[in-house]
C-alpha cells in the first residue's frame, strides 16, 4: 500500500482534484499530460488519487433522483478511464513512446471526437452577460438577445438571433470571424463592434477596426456576379433595412442594386460617435434621432417595467437625448413633455397613447 493510502485513504489533493476537473472538461493541457506522466515514474500515490475521483465521478453518474429533480445519466463515461492505463509504463522507452501517444490522442481527439465548437448564449430581460470565447475573443449580450457561436478549424462564425451584442475580436489570421445577422454577415479582424438588431433592422457600429458588410445570400450568387459589400471603420454605423417600393432607388449605389435583387437590402453608412455605440454596457442609453419604436425596444431589455405604444401613430417619432436604462419613469416623462404622448401604468408597465390636441 502506498504512502498517501497508509495515512487516509478518503485523502484527495487540490492538485489532483483541479487536474482531474480539467481532463473531465477537455482543458487538459500537454503540459498536464507531462505531469500525469512524472507522477506515473515519482508519484503513483497521486495516480491513485485519481482513481478514486473516477469511481466516485461514475458512481455519481449511477444515481437517480427523481424525475421531477432531475435527468441523471445512465453512467457518466470517464475520460481519465480511457487512458489511465497507459500511465504505469514498465520501462523508460515505453514511457516516452505513451506521452507521444497521450499527447497525439488529445490533440487529435479534440479536432475529431469533440468537433467544432457550438454554443447558446440567451440572457433575461434586466441582464448583462459578458462571454469569452476560446479563442481570446470576448461578446457582450444585452438583455433578451441570443448569439450562437460555431467555432470551427478555419472558420469563427456566430450568429446573433435576436438582440444586441458588442464584440470584441481576438486577432486570428487562419480564422476569420463572421457574425450573421437579419440576413447580412459582418465579417470583421481584430475589431470591436456593437450589432443592434431591432424590429428585424440591423445596425452595426464599429468602435475599432473595420468590418466588412456584406449578404448572407452571397454563396447562392451566380459565378459572374460580385457579391455586394460595404466597408464601415472607426466612428461610422451601418443602417441595414430592408427596401420597400416606396423607398428610392440610386442607380450610382451598386449594393443598393444587387441587395434589391436579393432580398431588397439598404445599406446606410454615416458617422456617430464610438461613445454611443455602445454605452448599454453602462447603464446608459445615447439616441440621435432613433424612432421612438426602436428606443422603447432598446430599453425593454433592460426594463423590467415594460413600455409598448399603442397608436402606430407615435411609432417613427425621433428620439434624442441621453437615458439611464433603470429610469423609465424619467424617461417617459421626458417624451411626454416633448411629445403629443401620454402613458397608462399598468401592472406590467406602460402603454404609451396619442394625446389628443385639445
């Protein structure tokens, strides 16, 4: 029996337990794989250590509350069970030969058994979430949004299903990142950008860098056709909407032309300031002529008392000023003395109505 066993079995080590919890993530590292090895030659009281974490790891994953607790698995498959036999190596050119193929079958084994990287990320009305991603790269969901993130070998590509999100894009020049949204790709490298995507509009605001802006159609093109394309750097946002017949055609605006072919897309560049692109993060809310409709969908992510406008009239009115998002109350206030607009409270929040001239 071995040392650590002589003085108290049920005794586990941080380094161990901290090392086991990597292996059952796939965090393992080459330089974890080495140690695993030194302790196989120096220090196999730690291998058992293991051992023991594993069996109570599976006997765990046997156990089953009930139904209307929780879902336990069957048995809960060990990575540590399927190459813990390879660290009791019975002679030094084993030893080496077994770190090769240790090291080989998690490099190899995180690209094929694992796969690409796919992930959702939704978070509640009121919340702010900050996720970083593997690759150093970190996004910023406001309230009620959703990205998808699919992180494959030669390709970072997300798509933002609903909300708004700011992104901060880790430099990677074998992989570009792409993000999809309401019908357009923002492809950008090593850039910062917010995307706000509202009432099926999608606006992109870029705080460092550049982006590219192009169709998500844009592989469906036929083989003699340019796929339509805008560039918007440091200070510029992109308004991108789709084209009704009441909106104007300019036969000197190619994307105009091509995004009407393929789907009716308005691409409208102008300058902001960065600051406001993203001041959500804040607290703080800074509209330059927004609709009033966008707004109060800007701020019921993070409002729990809800706004809605009941008269479609109140809908395209501009916006300007700067908002806290935890002072509703202020800011319908602010629109009622600007505005022919008048409120209801009710117990879910307010619903804005035309005041009458009287």
């Amino acid at each position: 029996m071995t040392q650590r066993s002589q003085k108290n079995k049920s005794y586990i080590s941080k380094e161990v337990a901290d090392m086991f919890v990597r292996i059952e993530a796939h965090k393992c590292k080459v330089d974890d794989l080495r140690r695993m090895m030194d302790w196989a030659a120096d220090s196999p009281e730690k291998l058992e250590e293991m051992e023991e974490l594993s069996s109570l790891y599976e006997a765990v994953g046997k156990v089953k509350p009930s139904e209307d607790i929780i879902h336990a698995p069957d048995n809960i498959p060990s990575l540590w069970q399927n190459f813990s036999r390879w660290l009791r190596p019975s002679s030094p050119i084993l030893a080496a030969g077994l770190i090769a193929a240790t090291i080989a079958f998690f490099v190899i084994g995180n690209v094929l058994q694992f796969g690409p990287v796919h992930q959702n990320y939704k978070t509640r009305i009121g919340e702010i979430r900050n996720v970083a991603l593997e690759d150093g790269s970190e996004i910023y969901l406001n309230g009620d949004s959703l990205v998808t993130v699919n992180y494959q070998k030669d390709q970072r590509y997300l798509v933002l299903d609903e909300g708004e999100a700011f992104f901060e894009v880790a430099k990677d020049k074998e992989r570009e990142f792409i993000v999809e949204v309401g019908g357009v790709l923002v492809q950008a490298v090593g850039t910062a950008f917010n995307i706000d995507y509202t009432e099926n509009d999608v606006t992109v605001s870029v705080t460092e860098g550049t982006v590219k802006i192009g169709l998500a159609h844009e592989a469906k093109l036929p083989a003699n056709q340019k796929s339509p394309t805008l560039y918007a750097s440091v200070g510029e946002r992109v308004a991108v909407k789709k084209a009704t017949s009441a909106m104007p055609q300019s036969g000197n605006d190619k994307e105009t032309d091509i995004t009407q072919r393929l789907g009716a897309y308005i691409l409208k560049k102008e300058e902001s300031s960065p600051d406001h692109f993203s001041s959500w993060r804040s607290g703080v809310l800074h509209l330059d002529g927004a609709p009033l409709s966008t707004t109060i969908d800007r701020i019921n992510r993070q409002s729990r008392k809800q706004i809605a406008i009941s008269d479609v009239r109140l809908n395209p009115l501009p916006i300007y000023g700067s908002f806290r998002l935890d002072d509703t109350d202020g800011f319908i206030k602010a629109i009622e003395v600007l505005y022919p607009i008048q409120h209801i409270e009710t117990e879910k929040g307010y619903v804005l109505i035309y005041r009458e001239n009287s």
